[in-house]
C-alpha cells in the first residue's frame, strides 16, 4: 500500500490562540474590538531588546514579520496590538493540537516549530478520498480558529514542502509527487539557511534547477544534509514519524458518520470493535489481558472505560459483557464519533480441546475466570481472595494471597496443629479465672458471658518472628465450655509476668 | 417373596409421587456424603445437589458449627477437583482450618464485599456458572424473591448453593429446598483421654422440600461424619412437608 503523509502548517499558531483566547473573554466585553482585525504581534526580551516573535495576519500584511525589532514595527504601525509571548506555549498546544487530530488518523507526530506531520496511509478512504480528507481537517481547524494550510503527498518532505511552499494544488497525487515538488524552492527541503541563501545565490531558486546536477558535486558544494533531505523528499530515504501517542499493537477503531448518544449505539459499535479484534487475537493465537474502549466525543473530550480479564481472552461475549457492565458510565454529550477498541496486554492464548462432558475444570476451568472477571468488574479485583499456606507459625502469618487463580502452593497446608474454623480478625479481650500457672483457664468472661470451661487442650506456645515483629508470645489454649461451643483462647506473654492478658481469638467447629 | 414385592410396588409409588409433585432428580449422580440415616430424610435416599440449602446460625459460635457442617459435605461434593467460593460482607472463616475437613483451602475463593446487596448479586451469578462445584453465602436476611432467583439459578447449572443466615428475628419463607440448624454439642473422647475429642454438631433439618424433618447427632471423626445413636426419637416422626 502507498505510503500517504499530510503536513499541517499552522500559519499563526500562537497569534491564533491568543486571539482565541480573547474571544472567550469577550463574552463578558461587549465593546472590547477583536484581536482578529487588528494588527497584533508578541514579543519577548531578547539581547536587550524586545524582539517579535510571532505576527497575526493583519499585521504581516502591513509588513511587520517575526523576527523584528519590535520598535521597528512600531515606527511601521504605530498602533500594534502587543502581547507578551509564553515561552512553552507553542509545544503545549501542538501536542494538544495532535492529540485532537488522532481522530483522523492512530499516528499523529509533532513537527515544530509550527506544524503537525500525519501519516494518513489508508484513513483518507473513510473520508471519501484524498481532498475530502484534507478539507475535512482544514474545515474543523478553521472552525476552531487556526488558519492552516494542509497538504497531503506520499513523502514526509514533499508534503511538508508543499503545505509551506506549494501554490496552486497542494494535494500531490499517488506516485506523482515529484512534479509538485520540482517546483518548490530549495527551502521547501527543510534545509539550514546557510544553504538556502547559497543555492539563491547561484540562481537555483527551484528543486528542479538543481535536482539533476551529479549527486557528488552537491555534496561537495553543499554538504551531505541537503542531499539527505532530498532524498527523504522524493522517497528514498524513509522518514519515521514519532507518534505523540504510542500506537497500540492491537487496535481497532469505528468512526461514525452520525454522533452516537444513545447506549444502544455504543453497544452496537463495541459488539463490532469486539469481533474484529477477537478474530485477529484468534488467528495469532493471542487473548487479551485488559482493554480499553475509547470513545471521541465531538467536543473534543475522550470518555474510556477499561476492563481486565485474569486469563488471556478472545470470547466476544465475555468481552463483552464485561465492558457493556460499564457503558452507563460513559457521557456521550453531544455524540460520539469515533470508537476506539485498544489492548494494552496481551498474552498466548492457546486454544483448547472442547470437552464433550460438562466436567468441572476446577481452577483451571476458564468458566470459573470469566465468573470472577464479572465479579472483579464490579466490586473490584480488591475483594477477591484466594490464600496459599506461607511458612509462619503465627496465625494471622501463616496464610497469605495468591496473586493468580491459578498459582500453586509452595508448601503444604499444615494440619497437625488444630485451628480454628472461624478466626476473629482481632483478637477480643476476656476476663479470666485460671487456677495454676500455665493451667488452662476455669472460667472466661466474654461479651458479659460466663462460659465455664470443662474441657481443654493446650497450651500451644507460638512465639513472635523477631526478624518481623517484636513482642510478647502466645500460649494458644483449646477450651469447650459446658455447652460444647469450642474456642481458641490465648494468653499473651508469661504468667508470671506483671502485664499479661487473655483473649479469645476464634471458634472452632 | 410378598413383601419383596409390596417393597418394589411401594419404592415405585415412592418415586411417581415425587415426580407427579414436581421433583425434578438433578443429573449428577452424587455420592453418599457419609450421612448415614439422614439421606432418609432426603427425597429418593439422595442429598440435593443443584439446589439452594439454607443454615441458620445467629451466633457466631453457631456459625462455626455451621461452617464446619458444611465444610463435611464439601469434603465428598469437592472429591473431584472442585472448587467452591465463599461469599461474605462479614467473613471470619480461617482457611487453613478447611484442611481439618480434608479440603485444600487453595481451591475456595473468598469473595469479600461491602455491602449486603452485593453478596446477593455475586451468589446468583456464582451459581449460574457450572465450572464451580458449591457457592456459600453468608448474609443477614434474604426475602422470598431473591431465595427464589438463586433456587432458578441452580436448578440451570446445577452448583449446590449454602446460604449462611445470621439474623433470625423474622424467619420468612424461601424458596431454598432445606432449612437446617446446626448446634454444638459437646465433644467426643475416646478411652477417657484428656483434652478436647472429636467434633460434634446436633443437625436439625427443620424442612426438607420433598422429604422429612428430623434431629441428629453427627460427629466428625477420621474424614467423615459418624452416627451418634438417635436421641430424639420421637422427633424423627415422618412428617411430609410440601
């Protein structure tokens, strides 16, 4: 497939935004005149002097351009408008600027300092074609209030070229990029102006003046840049754009030609996103660990919900129902128009025999993972427990969480040492009459309760890990009151010491 | 030779009644479950797999009778590598004491939730996925409507459903299949030896769809639940409940 870029040369970017900005605050002044038709520059410090920085159309037409000294501009026009600049403004706005444009194309790439770069390879059919597509971009943009000039070509340079320096027609057709650009002049190469100034100097003021002239002898004149930046013009050198947002490995996108508001739509497009990029997860033997359903609303916004899923998945109805769980969150607003279905993770997903019992598949079953993603989707992966045997005497020690549904004990569950069924999450505080020292206790008063203990098991020392956590142990005593409810007492600390307590800490079955 | 014959006729009968007033047998052939003289309280001699079983317990100390009940029956249903999840907004079940009642404690997956409603809405979709062997809820009160949706939702899949209650103020009607309550009683020493015996619960099943009430007295000894002699006689009258 043919390789298409279109450049975006934003002719005044920061006058725009200022004048954009001003329109805003005028809703409030009423008499307040537009900085649109008045001629207006910015400045800033510069070698002790003010220097201009960026003009708007009014007043480049009067003959003021960047880079003069704004005292000359003055004795032009004496009354400028004339704003301080913001030094980081031009970076923030083309990267919100590009992020915007990610509805007409996934790879978007900065290009400063004045210009977005696209790489349209096959978007422009959704559009309709080739100038449809260009027109639609310099539409929303004006409508937005930048003045920009859009050109489309099948390399990087020639586009670029063509968006500053083109004339007529700046929409280079398939394979016919080199007509446009033989008539550009050598600053269209994105050249130093060293070697601008020398080729003018020469008289080569157009490509196709010098574009014939032996390979080495330009070298030789001009250095190895220029034939470089030729070569990137005419497709022979690739160019790689820098995406401002990573493209995600597995990504499908739906655009719209009606704003979507209503949830049965979004279902609709997430059901088709969904099995589109199912098959393709299915052919590569892949499934996904989590996903991101983006939705571009047309005033700019993005509202996404994201879903993840503990085994690698490409059953469209799980899918789907998992993120149909969270469209009531989505806004649409005014609409949506373009859906964006993105996979962040992925793993090997291998496809397995189908059984023709209906046996359980115990942990492994891939039932019993989607029935847990539902869950977690709803009350959140936080909730959900599973514990393995960890290698601590301590009670509250001696289990610990399993980071999968599928991951295997390292160690046994012990069970030569009783314990209890239920496990009070702290231990409560009792009252108790004990007869001799380390006897297990007569009596225990617990929630205004006497129980009186008439058999017991015991004591049962567990000590405190040192290496975790000072304190005093525990004698851990079994006791059956006269009911035949069974409990889990302990004592903390000797018996002989000044300060010991006894609580209860769990019931046996 | 007769009376083999009236005991066939009668079996038969048995089994038409049943299925005249709705009793569906649940696919799976399950086994014995070690209860011994409480199967005959069960409809056709066999513990209710696919059903919803409801225990009451409003102490705690009940609840761990309870659970340990409970945990006796999973130990036959998750012979064969199943799994069971426990969900709870009010969880106090240690996972290792599972391993006393032969169970692998890594096979349950502990759901623990905030909020009432939820424990609800998780056991019906827990019980609509057949991949799971037993779900066990632990909630204060349940209304007919919502015992009602679990019972549809097994009777699908066939997951045997435990619903832990604790709040007994007004006991309501369900749509579960059984209603027990499991008490402590005292333990079992064996020889006169010192210290605590076997575990021992007084099992009352106070309704049984299809089948009779009655009390028992169930000890847990050795992997598998053992008979103490009937105490109450005069309680284990048939009584046929709808």
């Amino acid at each position: 497939m043919a390789c298409r870029f279109v450049s975006i040369w934003f002719r005044h970017l920061s006058t725009d935004w200022f004048t954009l900005r001003q329109h805003a605050a005028a809703n409030q002044m009423v008499n307040a005149k537009s900085l649109k038709e008045l001629p207006f520059v910015l400045r800033t410090p510069s070698h002790g002097r003010m220097v201009i920085t960026a003009t708007n159309d009014a007043a480049e037409k009067k003959g003021i351009h960047k880079g003069m000294v704004l005292a000359d501009a003055r004795a032009i026009l004496p009354d400028v408008q004339v704003m301080d600049d913001k030094p980081d403004l031009i970076d923030k706005l083309l990267k919100r600027l590009a992020e915007w444009c990610i509805r007409f194309t996934p790879v978007v790439a900065v290009d400063p300092p004045d210009g977005l770069l696209l790489d349209v390879s096959g978007c422009t059919h959704l559009w309709g074609g080739d100038q449809q597509y260009a027109d639609a971009i310099t539409r929303k943009l004006n409508e937005r209030g930048y003045d920009v000039r859009v050109a489309m070509a099948d390399t990087v340079g020639t586009a670029w070229g063509l968006a500053r320096f083109g004339k007529r027609q700046l929409i280079a057709g398939i394979h016919s990029h080199l007509e446009p650009l033989l008539q550009l002049p050598p600053e269209a190469l994105r050249v130093e102006a060293e070697t601008v100034e020398r080729l003018h100097k020469l008289g080569l003021r157009q490509v196709r003046q010098f574009i014939t002239i032996p390979r080495t002898s330009l070298r030789r004149r001009f250095g190895p840049h220029l034939l470089m930046q030729l070569d990137k013009a005419l497709g022979q050198e690739l160019e790689i754009l820098k995406p401002v947002q990573p493209i995600e490995p597995y990504e499908e996108r739906l655009p719209c030609l009606e704003p979507i508001v209503t949830a049965a739509g979004i279902e609709i497009a997430l059901q088709q996103l969904l099995e589109t990029m199912c098959l393709r997860l299915q052919r590569e033997q892949k499934g996904l660990r989590s996903a991101v359903f983006k939705c571009y609303r047309i005033d700019g916004k993005i509202q996404q919900v994201d879903i993840g899923t503990n085994r690698p998945s490409h059953h469209v109805r799980h899918l789907f129902r998992l993120l149909a769980m969270k469209i009531a969150t989505i806004e649409p607003g005014l609409g949506i128009e373009l859906f964006v279905l993105q996979a962040p993770k992925t793993e090997t997903h291998m496809a397995t025999q189908e059984k023709m019992w209906s046996d359980s598949g115990g942990l492994e079953d891939m039932r019993l993972s989607e029935l847990i993603d539902r869950l977690a989707s709803r009350v959140g992966t936080t909730s959900i427990h599973r514990y393995l045997p960890d290698e601590h005497y301590w009670p509250e020690r001696s289990i610990k969480q399993a980071t999968t549904l599928h991951e295997k004990p390292t160690t046994t569950w012990r069970s030569d040492k009783p314990r209890p069924l239920q496990l009070l999450k702290r231990p409560e505080p009792i009252e108790v009459t004990a007869p001799i020292p380390d006897y297990p206790p007569m009596l225990f008063r617990y929630r205004g309760k006497i129980h009186k203990i008439v058999k017991a098991d015991g004591p049962e020392r567990i000590e405190q890990e040192w290496w975790i956590q000072q304190g005093q142990h525990r004698d851990y005593y079994r006791v059956e009151d006269d009911e035949g409810q069974r409990y889990w007492l302990f004592r903390l600390g000797h018996y002989h010491d000044k300060v010991f307590r006894w609580y209860v800490h769990g019931y046996f079955g | 030779m007769i009376l083999q014959e009236r005991a066939d006729v009668f079996a038969r009968l048995q089994t038409d009644i049943l299925r005249l007033q709705g009793f569906r047998m649940s696919g799976q052939v399950t086994a014995d479950l070690g209860l011994g003289p409480i199967r005959e309280a069960f409809p056709n001699g066999i513990f209710p797999t696919g059903a919803v079983h409801e225990f009451l317990s409003a102490r705690p100390e009940n609840t761990a009778a309870s659970a340990g009940f409970i945990a006796g029956l999973l130990s036959s249903l998750m012979e064969n590598n199943g799994t069971a999840l426990w969900i709870s907004s009010s969880r106090a079940l240690f996972p290792p004491a599972l391993k006393t009642f032969g169970l692998a404690p890594d096979r349950f997956i502990f759901i623990d939730l905030q909020k009432e409603k939820d424990v609800i809405w998780a056991m019906d979709e827990a019980l609509k996925c057949g991949a799971i062997t037993a779900v066990i809820g632990e909630v204060n009160k349940i209304s007919f409507t919502e015992s009602r949706r679990l019972q549809l939702a097994v009777e699908k899949s066939n997951v045997t459903g435990f619903i832990l209650r604790h709040q007994l103020q007004n006991i309501n009607t369900t749509a579960c299949v059984s209603r027990w309550r499991i008490t402590a009683l005292p333990s079992v020493v064996m020889d006169d030896l010192p210290g605590i015996g076997f575990p021992q619960w007084r099992v009352e099943l106070m309704r049984m769809r299809n089948g009779k009430t009655g009390v028992w007295d169930v000890q847990w000894r050795e992997g598998r639940f053992i008979h103490a002699p009937l105490v109450r006689m005069e309680e284990e009258q048939s009584k046929q409940t709808g």
